[in-house]
C-alpha cells in the first residue's frame, strides 16, 4: 500500500521541479515519488557490504 508524506521546499526548487515534470509529462508529485525512490535505491546499493572473499583469504 502507498504512503503519502508531506514536505516543504523553496520556490526555486519547485518551480525547477515543475519544469522537469512537465518535460517528462509528470505531475510534481509523481517526479518526486520517483526521485525519492531513485534516491533511496541508489543510498541502498552504497550501503551494500563488497562481496565477500572468504575463499581466497582461507587458502
């Protein structure tokens, strides 16, 4: 199920925020449910341990 959040940003960011969704035929809110989930996704793949090299430090 979807949440819904709420949140204040300056003038300049929304109407920057506007043109790009209206590039990208979005509303706001939808190029900014997308940015935040991009954001988070790419945070996660940092956070991300390197694989593993047991293998190698054993022999």
């Amino acid at each position: 199920m979807a949440k819904r959040i709420s949140t204040s940003i300056t003038e300049g960011i929304y109407e920057l925020l506007q043109e790009w969704a209206n590039e990208e035929r979005r509303s706001i809110s939808g190029l900014s449910a997308f940015l935040l989930e991009q954001a988070v996704r790419e945070r996660q793949k940092q956070k991300q341990p390197p694989p593993s090299n047991e293998k190698q430090e054993k022999n």
